[in-house]
C-alpha cells in the first residue's frame, strides 16, 4: 500500500480518481488547490502525487517546484486538458514523471501510477535550458502526447534522434521543436532533405570541398555541417544518403570532425544530429542498403510520427488551426463537414489534410 495525493478541483475527478486507486489498496487523499495539497505533503508526506494544471490560485506546474521540495523522492504526475507541447516542455522542465491528458482512462492512470511507485525513489527531475516559443505541432490524442512527451525528455540533451514515420505527418516540425526547445536554440538549425540532393554532389554539400576538389571546384566551400557548427543539422530522407556518404556520417557522430571533399584535414564541429525517413531502415541495413552501424548510432533516440488516421481525433483542431492561419474571417465549419473530414483515409497525413 502507498500514500497518493491527488490534487484537483473536479469533485468527480477527484472521486474516480480515489475510487481506482483506493481498490488497488493505496491510502488517497484528495486536495481541490495547491495550498491545500501543500499543506498535506508537509503533514503526511506522500508517495506519489497526481496534480493538475489548472486549478484555482497557482497553477500546477508553476506549484510543482515546491511539491518536489517537501517530498523530493515522490513521483510527481501532471494531469491536464489542455495537452500540447509547451505545457509537456514545462511539466518535464519542473521535474515531473510523466503528465496525462484529460479525459484519460482509469486503467492508464493506474498504470502509470503503478510504474511511477515501483521507479520510486529513482527517477530524479530532467530539465530544460531555456523556454522556446511554440513549435506548430498540435494534437490531444494519446499518439501525439507521447511525441510530446517524446520531445520534451530528448530536447535538453544533445542525444542524435532518428524521426520516423510516414510522410506527411511532421518530422520536421518535431525536429524543429527539439532545436527550438535545445540548450543550442541561439545557433544555427541546418535542414536538408537528402533526397533532394544528386547523389555526386551529397558529400560536397554536407561536408564542403577544398578549391580544385572536382571540377568546377573554383573556390572552397563550407558544407552543411560546418554551418551548422555549434547548433543542429536535420537530415530528412536519411536512407537516401549514399553508402560512401553514410561512412562519413558515422565519422561524424563518433569523432565530431568532418573532412571536406578533397582535403586530407579533417577539421572539428559541435553538431546535434537529427535524421528522419519514412523508409524501414532495420530493413535496409539487413538488405545491405543502409550502414547498420550507422542506424545504431542515428537511432539513440528514436521519435515517432503517427500517421493521421491513428490520431483522427485531433483532425478537428488541426482543422482550426489551418483555417486560423489563412488569415481574414475564419469560415464556420459544420459538424457534417468535421464528421466527413475526420472519414477520410488521408494517406498523405496531415500534409494532405
């Protein structure tokens, strides 16, 4: 049996929350403010807290740095309703465990408490450097709540991080999201598509090219990742890149150096690494198409995209959110025309919607 604290000013919130876990044996106790559920912690101290966001008086996140002062060992669960990607990068940036979204399954809550007992008194708090602005990446469905969560633990690090996913379904905006959320959001964020890229002219683009190098080579060139020195280069359609050209990808990621075309120096970078592709590179390393070794060292931290027919529930705000950013009068938008809009397969995701 453990002690959990439970912090909500919904009095059936409150009431199922208590119910769930009580038959599961914990003692609950509910608090309807932060001043209340302070006033517990220092009284009786518990060994898990769920808290919601918003709440009367201070707001939960803000409130999180003082729970974790009294009880510096007890996971600490946000629960809100207003799940998005700041709300995620503040959570895990006061030290929070993990944060649900409401309205939630009973069943995951007590999972995810359960997980959060047994990790006691373990997990420490992450933080973020800075406070970025907002990435456009939107959606309360339980998919993109993990990419949020995803996101907000890989940012602060310098981690590489391997996107997939279908196309369409914003891999690069999540890249953006890990730069603009990254202690190197002030320097440079690179992007390239390899697949836009003539395979004779990869290497020189990444990498640069001393004068004389090839044909054509009239002067030397700074590649890619040197101008990204100090910040994040995003690689998109990474298993398009050539074998030769993947060689010198993992030398990069092992030594952090690069050697232009034609030059027998290599020199030093600080580049973050961040690849996407739609393709199954396991596969491809298994087919001899793509570098195994190099997969491995991509895939440190793998982020994936869900296709929009798993998340349709989201289809509605994406909807808002597109219509808001044309600009001028936002056109009414029927219950038929969402009903419609969320049937549709979409196989190009939300690039088609």
């Amino acid at each position: 049996m453990s002690r959990i604290l439970i912090v909500d000013d919904e009095p059936a919130i409150g009431w199922s929350l208590r119910e769930v876990l009580s038959d599961e044996g914990h003692a609950v106790e509910v608090a309807a403010s932060v001043e209340a559920g302070l006033e517990t912690c220092s009284r009786q101290s518990p060994e898990a807290i769920l808290l919601d966001v918003r709440l009367p008086g201070r707001d939960g996140i803000t409130a999180l740095p003082d729970f974790r002062a009294l009880v510096p060992e007890s996971p600490i669960i946000v629960m809100t309703a207003f799940g998005d990607l700041d709300t995620a990068v503040r959570a895990v940036k006061a030290g929070a465990y993990d944060y649900l979204v409401k309205p939630f399954d009973l069943e995951r809550v007590s999972q995810v408490a359960a997980r959060a007992l047994a990790e006691r008194p373990a997990r420490g708090g992450r933080s973020v450097d800075r406070q970025a602005d907002s990435i456009h990446l939107v959606g309360s469905s339980l998919a993109m709540q993990t990419v949020f969560k995803q996101i907000a633990l890989v940012a602060p690090t310098d981690l590489p991080v391997l996107i997939t996913g279908p196309t369409g379904t914003g891999k690069e905006l999540a890249a953006r999201a890990i730069h603009a959320h990254s202690g190197r959001r002030d320097k440079p964020l690179v992007v390239t598509s390899l697949a836009a890229l003539a395979p004779s002219v990869v290497e020189s683009e990444l990498f640069g090219h001393v004068r004389g190098a090839f044909t054509g080579a009239v002067t030397d060139r700074l590649g890619l990742f040197a101008e990204a020195d100090g910040g994040t280069i995003f690689l998109d359609e990474v298993g398009d890149a050539p074998l030769d050209v993947q060689a010198k990808l993992l030398r990069v990621l092992e030594n952090r150096e690069i050697t232009p075309v034609g030059s027998a120096a290599a020199r030093p970078v600080d580049v973050r690494v961040i690849a996407a592709t739609n393709a199954d590179l396991a596969a491809a390393a298994a087919a001899g198409g793509f570098r195994a070794d190099l997969h491995h060292r991509l895939r440190v931290f793998p982020v994936t995209m869900p296709a929009l027919a798993e998340r349709r529930g989201d289809i509605p705000l994406l909807v808002d959110v597109f219509l808001r950013g044309r600009g001028g009068v936002l056109p009414s938008v029927s219950p038929e025309f969402l009903e419609a809009v969320q049937a549709r397969p979409w196989p190009g995701n939300v690039r088609e919607l």
